[in-house]
C-alpha cells in the first residue's frame, strides 16, 4: 500500500520544515520530487538528503507567486523527471512573516499572504492539472491551517484570508476534475514543532490536546496517503490534523 513507485512529485517551499519532510517521505515511497524553494540552497539540501537516501529529487528554485515563474519551473522539472504528477502546494509562510492584530495592519502588509496561500495554489494547479487530466491520473494536496477554517485573535487575520481562499479553491478545483482521475484534497494543519527555543515549543505544546506539537513526518504521512492510488475515492476534502485541536 502507498507505493509511489513511478509517480513524480512537486512540492513548493519543500527546502525546510514541513515541506522538506513531505518531500523525504514522498521520496521513500518510491517518488522522484522537485524540491522548489524561494531559496534554491535549501531546497538544495532536501534534495541532497533525498540522494543520501537512496531517493531521486531536483531542487527548482523560484517563487510560487509568479505565474510566468511557475511556467518555467514547472517545465524545468518536468524536463528531468518527467510529467508531474502530484502536486504538493506547501508554501504558505511569506519570509519575515510575524504577527499584529489585523486593524494595525496597512493595506500594502495583506497582499503577500493572499499572494501566497490562494494564487501561488491556483498558479500552480493551472500549469499542472491540465497534464494530470490528460494523463487520467493526478493528485493536488494543499497545506492549509487552522486559520484558514476558524477565527483565532493571534494577528494573523489576512495569512487566515488567503488559507481561507486556497482551501476554498481547492473544493472548487475537485469538483471541476473529478471525472478525470485528478483529486485535490487540502490538510489543515495545527502547530507543528519548529521552533528553535524548546521553551516556547514546551510551552505551545501545552495548548494542545494531545501534549505534543506536530512533527513534519506527521503530516507527510497524511500527504502519503493523499498522493497514493489507494486514496482515489477521497477528493474535495479539507482534514484537520493538529493533535485533537478542535478547529471546526
Ligand atoms: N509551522 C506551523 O506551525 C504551521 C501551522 C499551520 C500551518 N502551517 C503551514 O504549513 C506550511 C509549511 O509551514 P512551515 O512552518 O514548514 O514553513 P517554513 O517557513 O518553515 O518553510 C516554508 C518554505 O517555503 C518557502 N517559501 C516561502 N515563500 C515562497 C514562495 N513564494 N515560493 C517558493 N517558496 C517559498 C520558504 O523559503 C521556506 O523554505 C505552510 O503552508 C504553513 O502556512 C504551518
């Protein structure tokens, strides 16, 4: 069960944290992965443990945002691996990305994370389901988070906007392919461990039901059986995983 054997994988934002650990995972089910970045040295450095694993991966760095960007990149890798044929859109954190309460925002600090969560997920399966539908067979998982299916007062109202848009395109974009064996399904995530200070990540931890943070292998296991032919039957989804917080 969850072979990847054969199949090709696209993960943006995939050189650190969650998505360099979907991108591992991906890997050792059999997967040959492009590894995108904004910064092409990290997604270097998923590759380079992917290799050391025994695993077939590419480092495509450029930004998710632009769609001419995307074009190419996606061409890029398709010309090493071949057609792509799951699609991971993890990207979600905008460099510097801190919190404020949303009236102490200016207009200009929203846009970058609308950027991000809706439009670089919408870039990104306009280049690729056409192949996948083509082809009969494809898989589209997008990373989203709690702040994208509920209110919380952390400051974090416009990345909550534009998860909010991209988990909400993804049912859209379900509906529109199911008959061509392309799903797209979205996780929502919960806080995931990584922190650098283990005080704050102690202290986090508490809030949630479980004791734990989330590790990035718990959420590529998910995104396994997402991208795997065992998983057909499952499309239009949003899954909550995030250690039994309650988020809807
Ligand atoms: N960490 C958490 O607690 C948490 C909680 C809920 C949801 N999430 C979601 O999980 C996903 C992964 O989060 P993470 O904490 O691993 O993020 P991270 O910031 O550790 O890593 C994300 C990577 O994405 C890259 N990136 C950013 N903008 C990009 C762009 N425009 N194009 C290409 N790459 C880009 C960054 O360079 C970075 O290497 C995100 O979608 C995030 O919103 C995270």
């Amino acid at each position: 069960m969850f072979d990847l054997t054969g199949r090709t994988a696209f993960i943006s934002g995939g050189g650190q944290g969650v998505g360099s650990g979907i991108a591992k995972a991906l890997a050792a089910q059999g997967a040959s992965v492009a590894v995108n970045d904004l910064f092409e040295e990290r997604a270097a450095e998923t590759v380079e443990a992917i290799a050391s694993a025994g695993g077939k991966a590419v480092a495509v760095g450029f930004d998710v945002c632009d769609y001419d960007a995307v074009k190419s990149g996606i061409a890029k890798a398709e010309s090493s691996l071949g057609p792509i044929d799951i699609l991971v859109n993890n990207a979600g954190v905008p460099p510097g990305m801190g919190v404020t309460q949303f009236l102490e925002t200016a207009p200009e600090e929203w846009r970058k994370f609308i950027d991000l969560n809706t439009y670089a997920v919408m870039n990104c399966a306009h280049v690729l389901v056409p192949g996948m539908s083509e082809r009969g067979h494809g898989r589209v998982i997008t990373i989203s988070s709690g702040a994208g299916t509920v209110g919380i007062p952390l400051g974090v109202a416009a990345y909550g906007a534009g998860k909010g848009g991209g988990l909400s395109f993804m049912r859209h974009l379900a509906m529109e392919t199911a008959r061509s064996g392309v799903t797209a399904n979205t996780v929502a995530i919960g806080l995931i461990d990584n922190h650098a200070d283990p005080k704050i990540t102690e202290h986090m931890a508490k809030g949630v039901p479980v004791g734990a943070l989330g590790q990035p292998k718990d959420i590529a296991a998910l995104v396994v059986y997402l991208a795997s032919n065992e998983a057909s039957w499952m499309t239009g989804q949003t899954l909550e995983l995030n250690g039994g917080s309650v988020t809807t």
